[in-house]
C-alpha cells in the first residue's frame, strides 16, 4: 500500500517470455499513488520461467500477486487479457504490457476520469516512449491535438470518428483501463486480433453507446525494442489487422449514422488497396482476395482491385496457399 490508500482496480498483466522486463513492469505498478488492490499477471505459456519469476515476486509483493496460466499460447495479448479480465474482483480493470512502465498516477488519474458515469467505458491517457534500457525519448508532438487540452468525456460519436478519422491514439493495453461491464456487454476481446485487439475493442464500445474517459497527461511509458508485436513484421501485420478491423465494421455499417458510414468509407479506400498488396505479399492469398473482392464492390480503387485480383492469381498458381489470415476467417 502506498500512501495509505487502496484503490478498487484491479490491474492485469499479459506476458508471453516476459522475463527481462516484469519485474520492472510491476514494479512501477507498486509505486502507485493509489494502490490496486490486486495485479493478475496472465502468462500466455512462456517458456523463459516468466511465471516463476512473478510467483517469486509476490511472496513479497505489496498488494496482492497472482499468476494465471493459459493453457495454450494463444499468439496475443487479447486471450490472456480476457482471462484476467474474468478473474478480476474491480470493476475497472487497468492494463500494462509485461515491457512497459505505469506512470505513478495512473491509478489515481484513471480513478478520477470515471467519476460517477456508469456510461463510461474505457479510460485512456497519453503515452511516453522509452527506449530498451528505460532511457525517455522526447515527448510525443501533436500526437493528442485532436483531443481535448482538459480531462473529457468522449461521446461514442466523438470515439468512432476520431479512430476512422485519425487512426487509433488511446494507448493499447498500457495506457487504458476498462469497466468490466463494458468489457462483458462486448463479449471480451477480441483473441481473432494478435495486435489490434484494442482498436476493435474502442470501435466494438462506440457502436454499442458507450463514452470513452480521455486524461490529458502521460499514464504509461512504452518500451521500444525489437521484440514488440508491431514491428515483429515491420508493420504489415498491424496494417493488415488494423484494415480488418474496420472491414467488419463496415459489414454491418448499413445502420450506421450517414457521418459514421462516409467517414468509415474514406478509411477503406485509403487502407484496403495497400492491406490487400501486404496480404499478397505475405503469400495470405485468400485473404488478399477478399480485401481485393470487397474493394471492388464498394467501388475503390478499381483497376488497382483487378490488377491485384490477376497476381493473386499468378501467385497462387506458382506458390502454396498459406494459413488464412484475419481477412480470411471472418465470414461475410
């Protein structure tokens, strides 16, 4: 307990051989201005001795220190994440990745963001980048303009739109915590997305009419090195992920508000042409002809989609089909 205070958050750790940096992760969560009252760290079957280490640990831990095992790797942080989720006592549950660093206050701040508004469903803060040996880059310029200069509600609306519009600035896992009955009325995360499982997530809330909580000051600092999931594969993944997210809100955009549908249109036929190329060049064919089959009948880009079509087509005949990826198991 830090300063005498107790907080009802629990927080929830995923790691996947996160041996090198849990220590220091949990550590910035015991230094807290208001202390959680319980952290789960979710292992996703590491093979390093993560989760004996963090076992070690909370023999000594001051707040409660559990461990919860997968009982297969799952390829993502949105499974273990769930498992947490589920076996949290709080309401509001915040998240870090196993190689970044909570801010002392993002408790404290998350805690004050929500109030009293039960119709608030996600908290988010600003970010700050560190580099592998926990040395700080410069802050983040402009990354926040779109948003408030004070502490806000965000209305679904506002959310939707500046995902679509902006692309995604809440965070990911380190800089938000989620109420728990947001959390179920959504059915969890979703485990299908191995990076952009938060992006998803903030979407799947504004559809469903939930607010979002913005703090206008740094809550995480995010380690930077070269096992992070978003350069694993140099960016193609998160692109292609990120594209399918808004696919599949497009597929049941036909209700959507006339803002929401042409802004969600804009996006596509700026990503679907470029995710369709990665998904070709990563040799997930079907998947690159669905991206390439929908941007044909929605009108967008439409000599680059048959081009596209005739070398998936040459691909396939010279190269084995690969395993399907998200754009390739999501039924129409």
């Amino acid at each position: 307990m830090v300063n005498g205070m107790t907080a009802s958050v629990s927080v929830v750790i995923p790691t996947y051989n996160g041996a090198s940096f849990i220590k220091e992760a949990l550590e910035s969560v015991f230094a807290q201005t208001l202390t959680p009252c319980e952290i789960i760290v979710a292992d996703d079957c590491s093979t390093d001795g993560t989760a004996d280490l963090v076992r070690s640990l909370a023999r000594h831990a001051p707040v409660s220190l559990r461990v919860l095992q997968c009982d297969r790797n799952s390829g993502g942080p949105a499974h273990p994440m769930n498992l947490g989720m589920e076996a949290a006592s709080s309401e509001i549950v915040a998240f870090l990745d196993q190689d970044d660093l909570m801010c002392k206050d993002k408790i404290e701040r998350v805690s004050h963001a929500l109030g009293t508004d039960p119709t608030i469903g996600l908290v988010f803060g600003q970010i700050r980048l560190i580099d592998r040996n926990g040395v700080l880059y410069p802050p983040v310029q402009n990354f926040y303009d779109i948003f408030p200069m004070e502490a806000a509600t965000l209305s679904p609306s506002e959310v939707f739109l500046s995902i679509v519009n902006q692309d995604y600035r809440f965070g990911g896992a380190g800089g938000t915590a989620v109420i728990k009955r947001a959390w179920q009325d959504l059915q969890g995360f979703d485990s299908r997305f191995s990076i952009c499982w938060d992006r998803d997530f903030a979407l799947r809330l504004a559809l469903r009419g939930w607010k979002v909580a913005y703090v206008p000051h740094e809550v995480f600092l995010h380690r930077e090195h070269d096992r992070n999931l978003v350069r694993a594969e140099h960016g193609a993944r998160c692109f292609c992920e990120a594209t399918q997210v808004l696919v599949n809100v497009w597929r049941g955009s036909a209700s959507l508000p006339m803002a929401w549908r042409s802004s969600l249109l804009a996006a596509l036929q700026a990503r679907l042409p470029g995710a369709a190329y990665w998904e070709r060049r990563r040799r997930r064919y079907l998947a690159a002809l669905r991206l390439y089959w929908l941007a044909l009948r929605s009108g967008i880009a439409f000599p680059t989609a048959i081009t596209g079509i005739l070398k998936v087509a040459l691909a396939m005949s010279l190269h084995p089909i690969h395993t399907v990826s998200m754009a390739g198991s999501i039924r129409d």
